[in-house]
C-alpha cells in the first residue's frame, strides 16, 4: 500500500481513537460514578436543586450531537484531503 | 370505539396505504425492492432511522418510566442514544461500502463462503424475529387498551399492514412510512410537551415543584436508585444498550439506502438530534405525568407506567388529543415492525435464497419474486406467532434483542473491520459464541426460569436479567480464540490491506451508477 494511504490511515485512526475514547469515557463515567460515589451524584445541584446526576445525564444529550458533529466535519476534510485516487489504492 | 380513534386509525391506515400504492409502483428492481436503490436523502434516511428505531416501549414505555422511577426511568434513553455514536464512528461506513443489501455481503467482502453468510442470515433473522414477535404482541394489548379492539383483530390488522407495505412497496414504503411516523411522532411530542409544560407557566421550577408535591417519595423522586440497586446489572444494561444498535440488523441495512458515506454521516447525524430530541421531551412528559396526575394515582391504574402518555394526553387535551396520541402509538407500532420484515426478509431470500441456495444465478425478476413470497411467509408467520402468544409474557425479548445484537454481530462486524489477525473461523466462533451465551443466558436467567411467573417454574440458574456484561466478553473471546487458533487460514498481510482501504476509504459512490434504473 502506498505510504500515503498508510498516512492516510493512521491520521483517521488516532483520530477515531481520540473521540471514540472521550466519548465513551464521558458515557461511562455515568453509570460508575452512580455506582460509586452515589452520594455525590445525588447532592443538589445549582440546577433548581436538582441532584447533579440529572444535569449529567442531560448533558449526555448534547454531548452525543457534539461529538457527531465533530466526526462528520472530520471525516469531510479527510475525504477532500484523500492522498491518491481511491481506485488506485485498491 | 369512540369515532375520534376510529377515524384516526383509518386516517393512518388509508395514509400509509396510498404511500405504499404509489411505492409499489416504483418497486420494480431487487435494488429498489432491499435499499431503495441508495436514493434516500441523508435527512430522509435520518428520519427512517429513528422511525425504525424508536419502538412503542420507547415512546409509551420511558414516559411511564420516568413517571414511575425518575431519574432511573431516563437512563434507559442516555444509552439507546449514545450507541449512535459507536454506530458512527465504527460501523457505518465501512457497512456501507461492503455491503449491497445485507450484513451476509459486509462479512463475506473479507470471508467470502457460503457458512459465513449463512451464518449472518441466521443471526439478522433471528434478531428480528425476536424484536418483532413481542412488538406484535404489544401492539394487540395497545391497540386493545387505546382502541377497544380484540387482541386477535389488533395483532391482525398490525400483521396484515406491516406484509402489505413490504411485499408491495419493499423498502421505498417501509422507508416513507417510517419517515410518516418520525414526523406524526415527533409533531405529537412536542405538541403534547408545549401543552403539558404551559400548565406549569413555562417555568421548571414549577414543574419541579408539582412533581414533589405528585410523589409520595417529594424530593426524593429525583434521586437515584429507584430501579437499578444491583451495580452489575445496571453497569451490564448500560453496556448492552450502548453497544447494541451496532448490532441491530433493522438499522444497519438503512445504511445501504443513501448515495454515499457522506449520507450515511448526515443520516446518523439526523437522527441522533431527532432521537435526542425525543429522549428529552419524554423526560418532560414522564415528570408532567407526575406533576399533573400523581404518582399515586398513575400506579393505581397501571403498574407497568405503559399508558402514562395516554393518561396525560387525556388530562390535559380530551379525547382527540388521546386519540392522536393512540394514533402516534399506532404509526410507531407498523412502522417499527415493517423495518423488521424486511431485515428479516433480505436475510433469507437476498442471503440464503439467492446466494446458498441458487447459488446466485437468479435472475432478477426471480430475486425480486422471492423476496416478495418471503416477505409474506415472514410477515404471515410471525402474525400467527403473535396471535398464539397473548397469555404468555414477551415483553422482555425486546431488552434481550439488545443483547444478543451486542454479543454476536457487533464483535464480528467490529473485528472484520479492523482486525488484521481475524479469520472466517474466529467470525463462525465469535457469531456462534455470542448467539448461545445470550440465549443460554437468557433462558437459565430470571426473565424465563422464575418461580413466580417464569416461563419456567424455577429458581434462575443466572441471577442476571441483563447478561450483556458477561456474553458480549464471550462473543469478542469467541472470536478471538477462534483466530488465534485458526491463524494459518489469515489473510496475508497484502489481503487486508486491500480490504482494509476498501473498507475504510474505498469507493462509496458506486450506487450512482449502478443503481440508477
């Protein structure tokens, strides 16, 4: 494979891990932090008193459309910054 | 039947019929008949999507969910929407670019072979036929509690619906009729939620005040903990529920129905802002049902939470908007269901009819005959399925249909795409290991062995109701064993290489000119 498809490649696939990973973690930071540290999780909040787990888990909402987000505009630039003829590569 | 509902539920079913009239006209080539033949927009495919994917127990379940048990209540949605992002980030692309019209040809782009693709038909048909059986028999005991209907009659006219639209319109009005519902359901929500939150002068304090005043528990309804006590079991269903939409057969062919991996981005993107959404006003609603009827008094006429949404539809709109909203349940129930029969329908006449046994030499008017008469023999089948199950509790097969997508097809679809060592044998292994581990899981567990009301009368040999944790290891150890000890059948290293760059940045625009017919 022409080294800069391997490039290519390996740019994506740092990338991928990095947001695959941080989003992950920020999902299961949920459930463990439920499971570990209850007490914390269910202390009032500055949000209208309410404990700080439901601001968490509402904040998953907008963290999931963000980091689609970031992925789309990612893959766009790698799809226009393709090293080679994608026909030849294969 | 009060003749609001009635007119509804003909409105719906005369809309989705002329959809499919005008499908079926147009449903003349096997393309068109399995994947629309690409030409859905990304935003057409995202509303498909989350047509397909929000169920009934999504739309009536979380909201009596949440009314019931909080904070708990919510979690449920968190995980079904953050598996969008697995989806995105590690399986939809390279689906894409593999696959024609099922996951057997995905598997078979690296491991071609007349196992393997058995083998994936097996798992796609027996996923979907899992989620669809309790979601038939949901829709008998829903339409009979909206609609006053006959169990027999509901499930009847849900069955006979779902056939027609596939047989006749393919996956063009199953895809229209999923994107009729996501709007009906979407514009019903909201509708509902502006409705619901003007009782409280648009203020969340407000709400948050009744909903203390509505529970018995007052500030201790918002706490954690009303469901989940055991850590494992919670921890376990969260896993499962993150990782089994990259699993899920009936959403993963959707990706086929777009032009290009840029579509397939913006079709994930669309539905993740619907499906979220969503999510969100169901929270609104579960805690306005609280606020506006009472925790006690929603527990008293329904245990279960399932007809929270109705109850509150009726409280604050009258019966029309009680109807629209049995009539949402209704358009979310068929179309659900008829994204199920055509996975199941492409997995047995495009996989195993055309491919094992005509060993693909059919033409294309016998491929298209064949997943028509497949069509109505699943559609059929699992009708008289459901007729017969009305005594016996299924309800939990759709929470295990998470499992067994995230213990069988997930690791297999995930390691063919980025494992160099995997083999066509640690695929068979992974599939086989993560297929029996849930079913095995789920049949000695409590959902089926209990001494009070198990389909067998016995103390559970498995203490899990969510087994994820344990079998979706064993369907990644399956398949890893299996490579390892197969490893002088790898492909050489210039092989994947091939695959991995047609996986990964191959040609995504082939549909433009193949399919344009």
């Amino acid at each position: 494979m022409e080294e800069k498809i391997r490039a290519h490649l390996r740019k994506r696939k740092r990338l991928l891990i990095l947001l695959l990973s941080v989003s992950l973690l920020f999902y299961f930071l949920l459930p463990l932090s439920l499971i570990f540290i209850p007490d914390v999780m269910s202390r009032p909040s500055f949000f209208y008193n309410m404990p700080w787990a439901w601001l968490y888990a509402i904040l998953q909402i907008p963290m999931t459309w963000v980091f689609v987000g970031i992925y789309h505009a990612f893959a766009k630039k790698m799809e226009r910054t393709m090293p080679v003829n994608k026909e030849d590569a294969l | 039947m009060n003749p609001t509902y009635f007119l509804f539920l003909i409105y719906i079913i005369v809309c989705t019929l002329i959809i499919t009239y005008w499908a079926a006209k147009r449903t003349k080539t096997t393309p068109r008949f399995y994947v629309a033949a690409g030409k859905l927009t990304g935003f057409q495919n995202g509303m498909a999507i989350a047509g397909d994917f929000i169920s009934a127990a999504s739309f009536l379940g979380i909201i009596g969910m949440v009314a019931l048990r909080g904070y708990d209540g919510f979690l449920y949605s968190i995980g079904f929407l953050v598996s969008y992002i697995v989806v995105l980030f590690l399986i939809a692309e390279p689906i894409h670019r593999l696959g024609q019209y099922s996951l057997g040809d995905v598997i078979c782009a690296r491991f071609p072979g007349q196992h393997m693709r058995l083998l994936m038909a097996l798992g796609t048909f027996i996923i979907s036929i899992l989620y669809m059986i309790p979601q038939l028999v949901a829709s008998g005991f829903l339409l009979r509690l909206l609609l006053n209907l006959d169990y027999s009659l509901s499930v009847l006219i849900v069955g006979v619906l779902m056939t027609i639209y596939v047989v006749t319109g393919g996956m063009i009005a199953t895809s229209w009729v999923q994107i009729v519902k996501t709007v009906l359901l979407m514009s019903g929500t909201f509708l509902l939620t502006l409705i619901v939150f003007s009782h409280f002068d648009w203020k969340i304090a407000s709400l948050i005040d009744k909903v203390k005043d509505g529970s018995p528990f007052g500030m201790e309804f918002f706490r954690p903990g009303h469901l989940f006590q055991n850590p494992i079991e919670f921890f376990s269903l969260q896993l499962s529920l993150v990782l089994g939409t990259a699993g899920l057969p009936h959403i993963l062919i959707r990706l086929y129905t777009v032009r290009n991996t840029f579509q397939v981005r913006r079709s994930l993107i669309s539905s993740t802002w619907i499906i979220g959404s969503f999510y969100f006003m169901t929270l609104l609603l579960g805690l306005g049902t609280v606020a506006l009827l009472g925790y006690d008094n929603l527990f008293s006429l329904d245990p279960t939470g399932n007809i929270a949404a109705p109850l509150l539809a009726h409280a604050v709109g009258g019966d029309f908007l009680l109807a629209f909203v049995a009539a949402i349940a209704f358009t979310t129930i068929i179309a659900v269901v008829a994204g199920l029969v055509i996975s199941a329908t492409t997995a047995f006449s495009h996989d195993i009819v055309h491919h094992i046994l005509k060993k693909g030499k059919s033409t294309e008017k016998e491929q298209l005959h064949a997943a028509r008469l497949s069509a109505l023999a699943i559609g059929m089948i699992s009708t008289l399925f459901a007729l017969s199950l009305e005594k016996i509790n299924v309800t939990f097969l759709v929470s295990i249909t998470f499992i067994v997508a995230a213990s069988s097809i997930f690791p297999v679809l995930l390691l063919t795409f980025y494992w160099k060592r995997f083999t066509a044998v640690g695929a068979i292994t992974g599939m086989a290991t993560g297929l029996l581990s849930s079913l095995i899981f789920v049949i000695f567990g409590p959902h089926v062995m209990n001494p009070q009301d198990g389909w067998i009368l016995r103390e559970p040999l498995f203490s899990l109701y969510n087994p994820g944790i344990i079998t979706i290891p064993l369907g990644f150890l399956g398949a890893i064993v299996g490579s390892l000890l197969s490893g002088k059948k790898r492909q050489s290293i210039r092989e994947f290489e091939r695959f991995f760059v047609r996986a990964h940045i191959g040609m995504d625009t082939r549909r433009e000119v193949e399919w344009r017919r």
